[in-house]
C-alpha cells in the first residue's frame, strides 16, 4: 500500500483541514486520531457524538493513497455524508446501496476500478453481495472505516449481525488498516470490537465525553400520573429543541398527542413508522417545524442537530451508554443544554425482563449445528432458518455461538460453512449456551448500572466520565447532586471504605466489575460477567481478593504526547 502523502506532519494534516475543511483548528482527538491512521495503525476512536468524527476518516482519506471505504449502518446518514463531500468539493465519493438503481451502481464501481473514486460509503449489508466483494478485491481500499462501530459488538447495544462479517470481509480485502469509530463503548465493548474486526496492534483513544455545557440530572417520580405530569410541565419551561426519549411506540404516540393539546409543536418518531413518515418528523425537526419530538432509540443515527437544548428521558434506557448518547445529543452547538431524567424505579421491570431474554437451550444450538455439519458446501442463513423450528432469532444468535466456537464460519456473501471435523456437538452446544448466559447476566447488569445512575448522590458526570474512563479533578458543579450539595457527603462516605463506591475493582476468578454498596459486613459487586456477587469485606482485605484494575488511559489532550499504549496494555 502507498504511504501516507506527507507522513504524519502535524503542520501538513492542520494545513489540509484549513484548506479543504476550512477548520480553523481540529480538536485534540481528531489530530491524534488522524496522525495514528496515517502511520497505518489499526485505531478504535471512541468519542461522543458531535465530536467530528466525520472529518477523521474524509482528512485520512485525502492524505492516504488508495480508495477509503466507509461502512455506515444508515442510507440517511451516508446520503448526507456524500452530499457534504461534494459540497466541499473534497474529491469523487459514491454510495452503493440497495436502493439504487444497476447503472448507478455500475458508475460508481467503474469509477471505483479507474482510481478516480476516494469514499465509497456501503452499508454491511452490501459485502453479502457477490459483485461488491468482487470489485472491492479487483481495487482493494487504503483505508476500511467502520462508522457505529459498538453494532459489531452483542455486548454493547444495537447489535446488527450484518457487522459481524466485516472482521472477515477485511480479511479478504488484504486488511487494509481498519478506523473502527463509534461514540459509546465500554471496555467490554471496546474489546470485543477489536476481536471481530480482527485489528492488528490496535490503538484505543478515548476522548472528549466531558460536555460541561451540558446540565444533568434526575428527577424522582413516586408514579405514573407524577411522572406525566412532570413531562408535560418541564417540557413546558424547558428550552426548546427538545427531545423526549420512551421506551414503547405507544408511549411515543401517547405523549406526543399530550404535549400537542397543551399547546406544543410536537411529533413522535418510532421504528413502527413507515419510513416517509418517519422522515417527514425527523424533517419537521431539523427544519424547526416542531419544537419537541417524542421518540424511542430509533431517532439515533443520523440526527444532528446543534442547537437542541433539552433531552429528557421519560422512561429509564437500557444502559448507561445508551443513556450518555442520547443526552450528547443535546447541545452540539456548545451552548448551556438540560438532560433531565425522570426516574421511577419500577420502570426497570420493563427493563430487567428485556435483559433477562434470549435464553438458548442446548437443543436450539444442537439443531442448528446438526443442519450445518450435515452439508459439504455452504448453506444461506435464510434457507437454514426455514429447515428448522428454532425460531429466527435464536438460529442467528445460535450461529454467532458457533462461529465464536469455531465451528462455522459465517462468509462475506452471507453463507454459514463448517470449518471443524469431528465435532462434539453436545460440548459445543453446552458451551454456547454458557456463553449466551454469560451475555444475559451482562445485559441485566447494564440494567442494575443505570438504576446505579439515577440513585447515586455522588457527582452524576464524574460517575459518568469515570465508566467511560475519564477522569475528572473533582466534582463538575453542573449537576443536580452537586446542586444539592450532597457530593461533598458521599466523598466523606468514601474516604473510610476500602473501596470507594463506583469504584473499578476486578476479582481473579470474576473479572472486573463496579462496587456497588456496602451491606452490614459486606460488600456488593456488580462484576460484568458474573452479575452480583455480596463478599465479606473483612475476608475481601484479608487474602487481596480484589484490586484496582488497569487505569483505563485517556488520549492526551493536546496532539503533542505521546500516542496511547497498545489495547493489551490500556484495557488488561
């Protein structure tokens, strides 16, 4: 592959950013991300949302030789990606999606094969299709960017299966060096993105989740009519944009409807939508047609609006790292922004039992490993799906198992092969049952995280930051707890344990995982694979069964330090 044109000259990125970008000045994450790319380091940004990553992948592009492909879950968002390219008049970029019609496709691919096109954005959806792998491998890219990386991972949230192909689809192209970019990973997810990408010597930058412009905080509901009320008058006083998350369609229709007899500009947004529908709300949003949008997780990806002042959760989200990306999407613009949370413990039932689902049995995993160690060739995902009764979903989670196992192999064009003889069948499924367990017990901790969240009196963004793995001087001033002064009388609390609360703490047999309180004469863990686990703390400190784990390293915040340390070394 060509070299990098300029090398990793920090005087020549800041030039290509002013001319081509007209960027006054990148942000420090940017500039350390940009000069790890172009020494051809595989590289996991994870930042939040707002925070120009966008503008990472286009400057590499422009400064490493060879076509940049750019893996993007949304047509919407890759449709405004290539608009923005050619306003900028940056250099040839085209999108290879479903809905286009043969001779576009036909276009961009000639233009692909010539050397005249630099961004090609492509759904994962597309390396299932036989001609896209075959003119990727005819002109291989320079640079392969996986946009919304935490969907390759089951650990994190919006898992997408048609991601798990890409760590083989990179394979195929020759790995290319990878830009993995997403905007909320913990360390689990961090590490698994890693795995199923298959990143070589990879560099992990965490940056910029401190958004002190951002005010956050909790409001406790002791029921349904309170909570309702409670929407409806903050939404009311609240600085408008705003958005509402729920966690149902009917809740979004409901309070939709609510806010629109009150007086407000409001519409609803939700996966059951047909999409003219949900385009023609996401539209009236950005155009300042409606003031608030009342929406589950589905308004996501591809809302980018600056100036939203107000994000409120009426209904508590999966995780905390689902929780901190909706909130980022207030105040972009970097203008004072509300992200108030209305909690009601007995909304983590709803919750809890999402979590608890997706239990596999042996003879799920049995079944579907039988129909595929069966066959000499390679069989569709589909046609297995239609030759048994396993339901849909649990033949797809059955697979992941089983590839995880190394007994098939889930290949480019969306076919599942066998790659191991002599199988025994009966320890696979055992153990991938065990696996799937494993994933359960993770989901319901994410839970019990958050429920941590919303009752904590501690300073609610240094409880943040600290999961992200930021550190933070102090208390941030700039949130409810810290409003009410009741920081001050947690940190005292702390100072006489032997673990603070919140702290990271990891266990030789369980892993890491977060203490969550103090019982009598024990202390609580919730470690992530292992959910619970209540320990005598005078037997804790006796034999040293738990310590602090690595510090999870922050890139610097100037682009002059020195690059991170190795993944193994920041996350192990």
């Amino acid at each position: 592959m060509a070299k990098p044109t300029g090398g990793t000259d920090v005087a020549d990125i800041r030039r290509v950013a002013r001319d081509k970008f007209g960027y006054d000045h990148l942000r420090p994450g940017q500039e350390h991300v940009i000069r790890l790319v172009l020494d051809r380091r595989d590289t996991l940004s994870v930042m939040p949302t707002g925070s120009g990553k966008s503008a990472i992948y286009q400057i590499c592009g422009l400064k490493i030789g060879g076509p940049t492909v750019v893996v993007s879950p949304l047509i919407a968002l890759q449709k405004d990606q290539l608009e923005y390219i050619r306003e900028q008049d940056l250099a040839e970029a085209a999108v290879v999606n479903s809905m286009q019609r043969a001779g576009e496709r036909r276009e961009a691919f000639d233009k692909l094969a010539s050397g005249r096109l630099e961004y090609l954005f492509l759904a994962p959806e597309q390396f299932a299709n036989e001609q896209t792998m075959r003119e990727l491998k005819a002109s291989p890219p320079s640079l392969f960017v996986v946009d919304e990386a935490h969907c390759i991972s089951e650990w994190g949230h919006n898992f997408r299966p048609e991601y798990a192909r890409l760590g083989t689809v990179i394979e195929a192209l020759g790995h290319p060096t990878v830009l993995a970019l997403t905007a909320t990973a913990s360390p689990r997810v961090r590490d698994d993105v890693i795995a199923r990408l298959g990143m070589r010597h990879p560099q992990v930058v965490v940056w910029g989740f401190d958004r002190p412009n951002i005010w956050i905080g909790v409001e406790a509901c002791p029921d349904e009519s309170t909570k309702h009320r409670v929407l409806l008058q903050r939404v009311k006083d609240e600085a408008k944009p705003a958005i509402v998350y729920v966690a149902t369609q009917a809740h979004a229709e409901a309070l939709a409807a609510d806010l629109v007899e009150q007086g407000t500009k409001a519409a609803f947004y939700h996966g059951g939508m047909k999409k003219p529908e949900r385009d023609e709300a996401q539209d009236a949003f950005m155009a300042d047609g409606v003031e608030v949008v009342v929406a589950t997780n589905a308004f996501g990806m591809g809302v980018d609006k600056p100036d939203v002042r107000t994000v409120i959760h009426y209904d508590i989200p999966e995780s905390v790292d689902a929780y901190y990306q909706e909130v980022g999407r207030a105040g972009r613009d970097g203008q004072p922004s509300r992200a108030l949370l209305l909690y009601r413990p007995e909304d983590l039932g709803m919750r809890r039992a999402m979590a608890a689902g997706g239990k596999l049995t042996e003879q799920q995993v049995k079944e579907v490993a039988e129909l595929v160690a069966g066959r000499k060739d390679a069989v569709s995902v589909k046609e297995l799906k239609e030759q048994t009764d396993v339901p849909p979903g649990k033949v797809t989670a059955a697979l992941g198992r089983l590839e995880d196992a190394g007994v098939v192999e889930l290949r480019p064009g969306g076919d599942v092969a066998t790659v191991a003889k002599n199988v025994d069948v009966d320890a696979v499924a055992e153990e991938a049952v065990r696996e799937q367990e494993m994933h359960r017990q993770y989901r319901q901790a994410r839970v019990e995280l958050i429920k941590d969240f919303a009752e904590t009196k501690d300073c609610r963004r240094r409880y943040l930051l600290s999961y992200f793995g930021e550190s933070t001087d102090g208390p941030c001033a700039h949130c409810d707890n810290c409003d009410a002064g009741t920081v001050e009388k947690e940190e005292a609390k702390n100072e006489s344990l032997p673990f603070a609360l919140k702290s990271r703490v990891k266990h030789s047999k369980w892993g890491e995982g977060t203490v969550m309180k103090y019982e009598d004469d024990k202390i609580v863990v919730l470690f992530e694979e292992q959910g619970v686990k209540s320990l005598v703390t005078e037997f804790v400190i006796r034999n040293s069964l738990l310590e602090m784990p690595d510090t999870h390293v922050v890139p610097p915040p100037d682009g002059e330090r020195a690059p991170p340390l190795p993944c193994t070394q920041l996350f192990r």
